[in-house]
C-alpha cells in the first residue's frame, strides 16, 4: 500500500512539474518567476540553510532549467529548410542540452555528498593486515624518489607488517639491452643507482623485463612478487604523511567486500593556472571540487573510484580481476569499474594523506589532461558504464557523468564561436527576440550559476571551470575526436612533475589562444558595425555582442595562463612551525624552523648569535620526528643569514650524504597530514555569485593586458624573480 502511494505522488508529481514547465506565460511572467525563484535561492543561502532546504533550492533551479529546455526546445531552432542557420543552429542547440544533461547528472551525484568520515584506527587488540606499498617509477629522478620512499618507509604502521616497493619501469631488461646504446648506458647507470638506494634505504627494488601495459603492468608485476593481504599505491612524485596507514586500513576490518580505499589527492604546487594567475594560495585548488565534492558524492552511491595513488586496495579483489585492468591508459577507473561490477565496495576518506607534484608547464598540463581524457574516452567506448552488467542504476550513472564529463571540448569551442556566426555572417542560429533572450536565457544563465555555487560553493568559485575548460578545449578537442574515432590507439604517456621555468615565456602551445582572441576582438568590431550600420537590429546585436564580450574575458583571461612566469626553482616552500637545534660547531642554538622545501630550510634562531657565522659555513639541524618522537639530524650549509635585533634568520640548504637524510627531509615535509588539512580549508570559503564574478572578470582584464604583454615582448628574455614562501598556515608543532 505505501509502495502505491508513493507510485501516485511521483505520478501527480510529474504531471504538475510538466504542467509548470509548459505553461504558456508572457514575457514580464516568466522574468519574474525566475527573479523570484532566484530569491528564494539566495536567502536560502545567505541563512546557509542545508539538508532539504537545499534541495528545495537545487529544486526550484532546476524548474527553471527545464523550463528553459522546453523553451529553446520549441521556439527557438532555425527552419530545416534554411541549412546554412539550421546546421550551426542545431549544433549549438546540442552543446546546450549536453551542458544541461551534465548538471543533470552532477545534481544526482552531488546533490547530497557524504559528510567527510571520522578517523578510523584499527582496534589496539587486532593484528594489522600485511600491506605492500607500490611505488611505481618510470623516469623520475632519484632524489624525488628517494623522499616518497623515505615517507613510505616512515609511516606509522608496525615495521614487519609492510613492506615498501619501487617498482621501476625506467630501467627494464629491454630498455638496459636497447640498441642505442646512449640509453641503454643511462637505463643502466639508473638501474644500478636504484638498486643501490633502495638497499641504503631498506626498501625493496623491482624492475621487469618490457614495459608491457604501462602502469597497470607495471604494478601487476608487483603483485606476482609480493604477498601483502592490503596494497598501497602511491605515485612517484606523491609522498604518503605517517599517518596514512593508520587511517585507511581499519575500514577493511568493517566490510570484508571493501576493494578501495581511496583518499585526495594534495599539491603543493601550483598548475600552471594557479601559478600563472597567482591563485594558489588564495583560491581553492581545481582538483578539489573533485576529491571535496565530487568524490563524496560518488561515494554515497558506492562509485567513489580509483584515482591512480593515495589509495589502499585488497589484494583478493585484484586476485579476482587478474589483477589492475589495462585496456585503457587511465587504468585506476578501469579497474574500479571492474570491480564494481563484480559485487566489490568502494569508500572515500576525505582527508589528505599524500602530498604530491603537478605539471608545472603548461604543455605538461595539458598532456596529462589529454590523457585523461583520451582513457576516459576510452572507458566510455570500451567499457559502455550505462551497460556493464554487474553496475548497479546509480553506478552506472556516477561513471556516466565521469567519462561524459570530458566530451566538455564540442560544447566549449562551440559557444566560443557561436555569436560569431551572426557577428560575421549574419546567420540567425537562435531565432529569439532580444526580450526572450533575455527572460529566458539570461536568467537561465544567473541560475545555473546559483545551483553551481549551492553544489559546489566554497570548493569552486564563480567561471572558474569555465576557464579551465577553455584552455583544455582548445588541445583536448584533437585528442578525444582521435580517441572516439580510434578507441584502442592512445598510448600511455607520463607527466613530468619536476620541470621548473627558468625564464618568464610564452607557453610552446600558446600561439592558438593569441589567434583566437584576435577573432573574437574582430568581433567585437563586428558588433560596433552592426549597430551604426544596421540600427534596426541593435537590440539584438548587443545582446549577440554582449555573448561574444564575455568570451573575450575568458579568452583574455587565458592569455595571462599561457604567458609562463618564471620560477628559480621546482622546489615547493612550504610554511611549517618545528621546533629544533641548530648546531654550529660546538654551540648548540633553538631555533623554530619557519618554512621547508626538499632542498632547504628557513629557521629562526632566538636570540642574537654568540659569534660570527660565515655564509655557506656549515651547521647541523637536530629535531624530533614524527613518527616516534626521536631525535634526528642532518647535515646544512647556511647560505643566507638576516641578523635583527632579538633573533637571526638562516637559510639553509640540506647536505644530503646519506639514506637517512632523506628520512629526515621526509619527516619535515610530508610527515604531517594535519598541514594539509589547514591549508586547504584556509582556502575555502565562498565569495557569492556576485563578489566572485567581479573578482573573476577583474582578473581576466589584468590578465590580458598581462598576455598581450609577453607577446610584444617577444616569447622569452625575463628572469625568474627570488622565489617567496609558501603561505601555508602553522602546523607540526
């Protein structure tokens, strides 16, 4: 009887939405429906009523959309009989139902994430599980792995029930035999090199013969010369904090069909928007409306996936698939839609346990976009997500919004040129009076991005994926037509993390956003024409001119991301608070280590010194770690020295001579999960729609001029300026 119930208030449901949805009104109605809806939305907001208050918000946004929908839908397409305004017509028709079609699926997924989970330890009485961590390499460089292995080896998890493993695929049998000889002399020499790390280090070494499969045969290889019951991946260039064990592995012991545990993935450095733009430690960083939202969301459907490091997976569950898939290049989706399938759980732990690199160029950003989306492309034609047997109706939907998500190139470049299709040519693609414009799209326009700031508020701010969209389109459109056209073609490419930019340039791949702001600047002139020349259309000119302005911000905005600002070093500061002893000779000085980097160290040393230190004289840094609470040292030369009047700064650089030095330089870094945490939510609040867009479009003017800048200059010829520390807040005390 209730189930019947509920089947004739769904029922009655629909048919008011659809009554509301159709209704004929006139203009001035529906402009004020829509001002009223949008009040409703903003008080809701401004109280920060949650729960089902903001799915009463999110519901009413998209009463609104719909409505829009079957607007656009009706009375807007050009005659079929007029193909030269049909064809583009239609197509932008289709860009915006596939826009609306994703909110659809990002309301279902997003619409009420998890909350983050409490930590969970495992209970004092039971014996861990056996873990082997991977640490999959191909060409990184040894320093870099030196420190994830150092973190690895640190965390706090009883010593004989882990084991950490460098897997490198940078020096196989048939890259040692190549027959060029150059690189087979440098596989060599790096194999040799490894090895010999990771026995001073007491990790273990393993290469293969070919590189097969890329990374999934690489961590494959793993398995078949490992045991441990639990299997930690991290990436070469992602250092694990102490406590990562400690609080991923007790979620096993409470569901014994538990496959992943994964958790987000933290930078500390900028992409080269951030960087570019200088937003990095003002703006919350792009991935996290991912692993903050997205993967939460995901979550409560049991689709959170794989996201390729920071994760902890069961070894039986791999047993079952002959172990990580690898008919895509994006392998940890693969592999968690397989499991999936097969009856398997996933979870998510929202909490930073790694801190890792990203591409610091902008041709090296683009290249790890182009992957991912070449093997999402793949998984959506190769895996067909909406009819995996196995899947669940929900995880069929989560991993349909996932692949979907970067088909984003069609519809972006499309709205870009679409105004210029009236501008230039005259063609009527969107047959709408300037009033209806504005009444429907207009506002269409305000309340998708009020749904956007309900779902996603202080983890994504106003435009935001509007620009990154624009700046991966341009690239990304070759690489998944490509892939769609030939889905078993892509092959795996790894992202290098530790370039650095020594002179202030113009991205090698900028040159097309320089050409299309030139385009639609011409359009703008094309506007100004139109209007002297043709004053019977103005309304409708403006308005069409008003579309093309706004792309021209962005596209502005994207000139400033392609002009490369110089940095001296790879090498993240970021701000710590450690207490510790500096040792020079025989005086023994306290001192408060103020920020880190992998290479060196600012410390504060109370009080003025006893005695006449020389720059690059040598010292010693004496600290407590992390993980036991032990004393530890490691060798500096002081590079730079400030004197005040109640205290001496120094600059430090480390002299790393042995295996342990590494740990030491681990445990100042990554050790502190807590650092993480605080410098994410330092980031996160929510500037409004209306703050956020004035800050956004202020941005974009400041860039352009920035970009136009470089180019008049020529592409290069600028010094880095001294680098500045990272304004991270206090942590490890």
């Amino acid at each position: 009887m209730l189930r019947l119930g509920l089947t004739v208030l769904w029922i009655v449901a629909s048919i008011v939405a659809i009554a509301v949805i159709t209704l004929p009104v006139s203009l001035q109605a529906q402009l004020f429906a829509v001002l009223f809806v949008l009040g409703v939305m903003v008080v809701l907001k401004v109280f920060d009523l949650g729960g089902v208050w903001r799915l009463v918000a999110l519901a009413l946004g998209t009463s609104i959309v719909l409505r829009y929908v079957y607007w656009r839908t009706t009375s807007t397409l050009p005659p079929v009989n007029q193909l030269e305004n049909f064809i583009p017509g239609f197509l932008l028709y289709l860009a915006e139902m596939y826009s609306v079609f994703m909110l659809a699926l990002s309301l279902f997924v997003v619409a009420a994430p998890v909350p983050p989970r409490p930590s969970r330890g495992l209970p004092a009485d039971l014996r861990p599980p056996t873990v082997d961590v991977f640490i999959p390499s191909y060409n990184e460089p040894p320093k870099l792995l030196a420190n994830t292995i150092a973190s690895a080896l640190a965390m706090n998890y009883p010593a004989d029930r882990f084991t950490v493993w460098l897997l490198d695929d940078g020096s196989t049998d048939q890259k040692r035999t190549s027959e060029d000889a150059a690189a087979a002399m440098v596989a060599e020499a790096r194999h040799a090199e490894l090895k010999r790390l990771c026995e001073d280090m007491g990790a273990r070494y393993l290469t293969r013969a070919r590189n097969e499969h890329a990374k999934a045969g690489n961590l494959n290889n793993g398995m078949l010369h490992s045991t441990g019951e639990l299997i930690a991946v991290f990436d070469a260039d992602h250092a694990p904090a102490h406590d990562f064990l400690a609080e991923t592995v007790g979620y096993f012991e409470d569901d014994p069909r538990l496959f992943l545990v994964q958790t987000p993935h933290f930078f500390l450095n900028p992409d080269p928007l951030e960087r570019n733009l200088r937003t990095f430690e003002t703006m919350p960083s792009e991935n996290e409306m991912f692993y903050g939202i997205i993967q939460r969301g995901l979550d409560k459907w049991n689709a959170s996936f794989f996201c390729g490091s920071a994760a902890l997976l069961r070894r039986e569950a791999l047993n079952e698939t002959s172990g990580f898939s690898g008919i895509s290049i994006t392998e940890d989706c693969e592999t968690a839609i397989e499991l999936h399938s097969r009856g398997w759980n996933s979870l998510y732990v929202d909490k930073p346990l790694i801190a890792g690199l990203q591409p610091a160029t902008f041709a090296s950003f683009i290249g790890q976009r182009s992957r991912w989306a070449q093997g999402m492309m793949q998984i959506l034609f190769l895996r067909v997500p909406l009819l995996k047997r196995g899947l669940s109706l929900p995880q069929r939907l989560c991993y349909m919004s996932s692949t979907l998500f970067w088909l984003f190139p069609f519809p972006r470049l499309m709205f870009l040129i679409a105004p210029l299709f009236y501008l230039f040519f005259g063609l009527q693609i969107f047959t709408a009076s300037s009033g209806e414009f504005v009444a429907y799209t207009l506002t269409y326009m305000a309340v998708n991005l009020m749904m956007q700031n309900y779902m996603y508020g202080a983890y994504r701010w106003p435009w935001i994926s509007e620009l990154y969209e624009y700046v991966q389109s341009v690239h990304l459109l070759p690489a998944v037509v490509s892939t769609i056209l030939h889905p078993k073609k892509p092959t795996f490419n790894v992202t290098a993390k530790d370039e650095s930019i020594v002179i202030s340039r113009i991205s090698e791949i900028g040159l097309p956003f320089y050409l299309i702001f030139a385009v639609l600047l011409a359009g703008v002139g094309a506007t100004v024409w139109r209007v002297i020349y043709e004053p019977y259309r103005a309304d409708l000119t403006l308005v069409v001119g008003a579309w093309n302005v706004l792309n021209l911000l962005i596209a502005g905005c994207a000139l400033g991301v392609v002009s490369e600002r110089g940095t001296p070093s790879a090498s993240r500061r970021v701000s710590v608070r450690r207490r510790c002893d500096v040792v020079i000779g025989d005086t023994v000085l306290t001192g408060t280590i103020e920020d880190v980097s992998v290479s060196g160290a600012r410390i504060r040393v109370a009080g003025a010194l006893p005695f006449e230190t020389e720059r690059d004289g040598p010292a010693l840094l004496r600290l407590r770690t992390f993980r036991n609470q032990e004393e530890d040292t490691i060798p500096l030369r002081i590079r730079r020295i400030e004197r005040g009047t109640a205290d001496v700064v120094l600059g430090c650089a480390y002299v790393t001579e042995t295996a342990r030095h590494h740990r030491v330089i681990a445990d100042l870094i990554f050790a502190n999960s807590g650092q993480w945490d605080a410098i994410q939510k330092s980031r996160r609040r929510n500037p409004g729609l209306l703050r956020g867009s004035a800050w956004f479009f202020a941005i974009c003017i400041y860039q352009t001029f920035r970009g136009l800048a470089y180019l008049t200059k020529g592409r290069s010829g600028r010094p880095a300026p001294a680098s500045a520390p990272a304004q991270a807040p206090a942590g490890g005390r």
